[in-house]
C-alpha cells in the first residue's frame, strides 16, 4: 500500500473500541483511558512515527502503552548491589511487624494524637518517647522526616543566630546535597570551624567558645575516615567542654544504632546509648539506616531541649505521619529482644548472613542462570565484598558471594544489565572489573529470583 493510502486505510477510534478483545482492557482500565491510548496511537501513526495498521495492530499498541503505563516505576526489584542500605534503592526493609503496623494504621482511624485514657488531645511523639528512651537511655526523645531534618532543627533551636563550634575534620558531605556547612547557612547558625582537617584538639573548642556560642556539634564522620596523623576530641570529653562554657552539645551519629553489631560479628558503630552515656546534650540519629525502620530522623536527650525543639514551628513542617509511627514503633519493640533481632529484622538478617552460606545460594542457581545466558556470557560463582551502605561503615565491607557475568567475546555487558533491570521484577547488581557482579547477600526469595529470569530477554542477536 502507498504510505497515503495505508494512512487512509486507519481505522477510527470507534472500530478499534468496538473490537471484542478490548474488552478486558476496558474493565481493568476504563473507556477513557483505553480510548485516549488508541487516539495516541493512531495520531503517532499519522505523524509517521509507527507504522500504520489495521485495527487489531491499533488495539494491540494500545495495550502494550497502557500496560507501560500502569507498570510501577517503584515496583519490588532484587538488590543485588552488595549494598544492604542503598539510599537510591530505599535503604532498610522493613520488619512484618512493622509491616502489619503500617498497614493496620493506613486502613484505620488512630489515636495519633488523641489520649484514650482521658478522651484529651495527645501528642503524636507519645508513641515512640517512652521506648526510645528505655532503648537509648536519654531523658526524652522526638523524632522527625529524617535525620537531616533532626539536624536542621536541632541546629535552628540551639543555636539560630548564634554560633556552632564544629571541628574542620567533621564538615561532611552525605551526599544528595545534605552538607553541614549549608544545613547550617539553612539553620540560621554561623559556622565557626575549630582544628585542621586531620588534627583537632581540647584547646581549639575551647579558644572557640565565647557569650555568641549556641552550641557544639559532633558529627560521626559516617562515609568517610582520617587516617595518620590524626587526633580529635571524643565525645565524653566534647561534653566536659561544652558544659564548662553552659552551651549544649549536639552529636550527629547519622546510622547511630540501638546495639553492638560486634555481637553479630559486624564492626562496631557508635550506639546511641553510649553517645548519651557521653553526656552529648541533644543525639540525632536515622530511621532508616542501621536501625532498619522506615525513613525517619530521631533526636533524644535532655527533656529542656527536647521541649524547646518541639516548640519550634519548623516541627509542624518536618512531622512524622502515622503510618510511619506505626512501623517505628513496630520496629523499636523488636529491640526488646535482642536474642531474635537477627531473625525479625530483615536489614541484620541480612547483613550477618555468612559468606558460606551465599556461597552456597550462588552455587544452586549458577546452573539454572548459565543455559539462559549461554554461550554469548559466561557466568560463575565468586567471593565479593558486601557494604553495609548509607555512609555506615563504609570502610569496613563484609565477605559475600554472589555470580560474576562476564562477556567472553567483549559482548556489551550494559545491554545485558539493561536486560536484567526491564524484568517484571528488576535485578540490579554492579559492574566491576569487567564484569557484572550479582551479589546474593540480599536475596532472600532465591524461587522468585529464578521464576523471574524466564522473562529474560537478551540483547538482541546475543541469544
Ligand atoms: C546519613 C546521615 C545524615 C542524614 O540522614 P538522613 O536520614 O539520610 O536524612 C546526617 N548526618 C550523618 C552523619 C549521616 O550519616
């Protein structure tokens, strides 16, 4: 047919509606819906951008972009990254228990903010104070929408329009644009930079200190480690200082954590107990990053300041919803008992699973991922390096195991990671000397894993 003619020959969108296999589609989308996605289709056609085609090749486009349309961008993917806290992947996952919590809190009225006792208004810190201080020790506790936020705040309320002592070696940068200095500028407070970047001692906070001082900050240099000739002031020590000149002192843990990993062979990080134990004034600490909950920011310590940081209108701005109270307070009971935290909190399960035992995973399903990719990649078991991720620990990775795809004939080992994250359910995992590393530390359904990669669909011409 002549381009012109075949334009011609298009059918209208009433025929395309008319036909019987569009049926379904209409029940699960809706008429509008379905017709506006034949009306696109049709005028892509006339533009010359598809080719034109009779009414059945119409409705057949129209579903394929109405299934693209619906398909989630935010849909369950497999975390192959060796990274257990990814920030760009949603950081921890969540317990059942916090979970159901979540769920039982989106369907239902809660007393958020409502005392049952006493039919009064309550207070939606209510939920989560008395157990964030039996858990960590402090005199009170808040919490709000992450910890940069608990920074943000806690700088504004100590210290608007005054100044922060905070030493040169702990200025950080986490990354997505969260950066002390300018969290500070935010804040209102006037940074004052004590010590060097690898040296700062007693005697440079206390130069530092005069009548104009808000506050001291302490900043847990998560991502990053000064190494050599370094020295700096610890936080027991920061406190005496800071209650010598009567200003309060704000340590930022940043993951902070509930316990000691040690006991689940990690390294330690600090807890947040023993920076209270310390005498830090006001400790800020994630939700969502050792702790294993959802994104949140907690700020325990003295109740005057805590008092005061919930005065600040800045709180009504950086609230906590109930859905995510819910899954907090699910997620710190299970800290009532350590003995099965392990087993209850996916984010520990999952970083003490021992290298032999993923080992043992990659060696099940090499033999059921090879034929798929055979012979265009090769693919075997290898030893790699786990990172706990979000800036915890991050020099300190733990032995993991996963398959190693390599492309024996320089075949495009991109395309083939392209192909594994358009799956129904997308696997990601890194490229590393040449070859794209799946690290099975994080998968945990190894059934799903290998019903998922029957979708697999190679680069074109590698199969
Ligand atoms: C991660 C981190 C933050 C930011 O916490 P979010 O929960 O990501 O907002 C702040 N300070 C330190 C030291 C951190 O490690």
């Amino acid at each position: 047919m002549e381009g012109n003619a075949a334009l011609r020959a298009l059918p209208s969108v009433d025929r395309v509606l008319g036909l019987p296999q569009l049926l379904p589609l209409i029940e699960r989308f809706g008429r509008a819906e379905v017709t506006e996605a034949i009306r696109a289709v049709l005028a892509e056609a006339r533009a010359g951008r598809v080719p034109p085609g009779s009414a059945e090749i119409v409705a057949a486009m129209a579903a394929d972009r109405l299934e693209e349309r619906d398909r989630s961008k935010l849909r369950p993917l497999f975390n192959l990254t060796g990274t257990v806290l990814h920030t760009n992947l949603g950081r921890a996952l969540l317990a059942e228990a916090a979970i159901e919590a979540a769920v039982d809190a989106m369907r239902d009225a809660v007393a958020l903010e409502f005392n049952l006792a006493d039919g009064k208004r309550g207070e939606r810190d209510d939920h989560l104070r008395e157990i964030l201080c039996e858990l960590t020790g402090a005199e009170d506790a808040t919490l709000v929408n992450n910890n940069a936020a608990a920074v943000l705040i806690a700088l504004n309320t100590l210290g608007a329009g005054r100044e922060a002592v905070v030493s040169r070696g702990e200025l950080i940068e986490i990354g997505g644009a969260f950066r002390m200095p300018d969290i500070m500028a935010r804040a209102g407070v006037k940074l004052v930079e004590v010590g060097t970047t690898n040296r700062t001692h007693p005697r440079d906070y206390r130069a530092a200190l005069h009548a104009g001082t808000g506050l001291v900050l302490k900043v847990h240099t998560s991502n990053y480690r000064i190494e050599g000739f370094t020295a700096e002031v610890g936080g027991r020590e920061l406190a005496a200082i800071a209650r010598e000149a009567g200003v309060p002192l704000l340590n930022d843990l940043g993951s902070g954590t509930l316990v000691d990993l040690s006991r689940w062979g990690l390294l330690r990080e600090p807890t947040v107990r023993e920076a209270v134990e310390e005498g830090a004034d006001l400790v800020t600490f994630s939700g969502d990053k050792l702790l294993g909950g959802p994104q949140a920011g907690f700020i325990v310590g003295r109740r005057d300041l805590i008092a005061a940081i919930n005065r600040n209108p800045m709180k009504r701005a950086l609230r906590v919803d109930k859905i995510r109270i819910a899954a907090l307070a699910a997620t710190l009971k299970l800290y009532r008992d350590p003995d099965r935290l392990a087993e209850r909190l996916p984010t520990l399960h999952l970083l003490s699973r021992r290298a032999g035992e993923i080992e043992a995973q990659a060696r099940r399903i090499e033999p059921q991922l090879s034929p798929l990719l055979s012979p265009a990649y090769g693919v075997e078991v290898c030893e790699c390096r786990s990172q706990i991720g979000s800036g915890a620990l991050p020099l300190n990775t733990i032995a993991s195991a996963g398959l190693r795809i390599s492309a024996p004939r320089g075949r495009d080992l991109e395309a083939l990671a392209a192909a594994f994250r358009a799956l129904p359910r997308p696997v990601i995992g890194h490229m590393k000397d040449g070859a794209l590393v799946l690290d099975l530390r994080c998968l945990t359904d190894e059934a799903g894993f290998l019903a998922n990669l029957s979708s697999l669909s190679l680069p074109h011409g590698m199969a």
